[in-house]
C-alpha cells in the first residue's frame, strides 16, 4: 500500500475522544486540493481555475471553428461560440492575474453557459465534465481568495 501512495506511509490516527480519525499522507503533497494556507498553495489552487477556463476556450473555440467550416460562412451562430470561447479565454487570462472577479464570475459563468447550450439545442457537457469543471473553478476560487488573503497579511506585517 505504501508504494501507490509515492512511497510515503498512510498512517490512520484515531482518538479516543470520539472525535473522526485522520489520514495522514506523509512524504506527499495533495495534488489536487492544496493547501491554501501558504502562498506556494493558493497560486497552485489558484492554477486549476486557470486550467479550467482555458480547457474551455479551447473546446469551445474548437467548436465554433467547426460551426464556421461547415456553414461556410460566418454567421451568428458561429458567432456566439467565438464570443463564448473569447470570454473563457479572457476569464483565464484574469485568473491567472488572480483577479479575485474573475474568479468568481468563471464558475456562474460556465453554469450559466450549459443552461444557455442545452437551450440552443446543442448538447451539454456530461456530468462527469460538469463536476470537474466545476471542481476546477471551485478550487481557482480558493486559490485566489487565499493569495489576495496572504498578500494582505504580509503586507500588514510589512
């Protein structure tokens, strides 16, 4: 067991006190959780919006030039999904400059997004991919909350 986990011991520590035992996984940072309490893991929270935006640009740009090839023309259609990719894209490029607004527009954003796909007909995203976007925009969001929450704090005791 101790192999799968990078070569680090799961150690399970259990009170008596009745309080819920923890796992400990030593020699081993959490990938896909990080702590926000030192500034190296809110950036690396912070990166997973970022990912998430841009695996959306690029999915949606893919198919907006896929709509633009095959209606032969530019039309309003094809339009909204250039519009939509732009604004992921732009959403990424604000989270990765940790705007805390950009960071908190994404996720409502992206929700809001699939209602208004599923209405055009088009087929929304799976719920496997719907929890891992949402996943990815939850943890950007508090990756940037921390960050900003740790520059405030060094900057006070500056």
């Amino acid at each position: 067991m101790a192999g799968g986990v990078g070569g680090g011991a799961v150690i399970a520590l259990l009170t008596i006190t009745g309080k819920p035992y923890k796992l400990i996984l030593e020699d081993q940072k959490n990938r896909y959780w990080p702590s926000t309490a030192t500034m190296s893991g809110a950036v690396r929270a912070s990166e997973f919006g970022v990912v998430g935006a841009l695996g959306i640009a690029l999915i949606v740009g893919c198919s907006a030039a896929w709509i633009s090839y095959s209606e032969k023309a530019f039309t309003g259609n094809a339009l909204w999904w250039w519009l939509h990719a732009a604004a992921f894209a732009a959403l990424a490029l604000g989270m990765r400059l940790r705007s805390r607004s950009a960071a908190y527009v994404a996720l409502p954003f992206f929700l809001l997004s699939q209602a208004l796909v599923s209405d055009l007909g088009a087929t929304p995203t799976s719920l496997i991919v719907l929890i891992l976007m949402l996943f990815l925009f939850i943890n950007g969001i508090r990756g940037t909350r921390a960050v900003h929450r740790l520059r405030a704090q060094q900057a006070g005791k500056a």
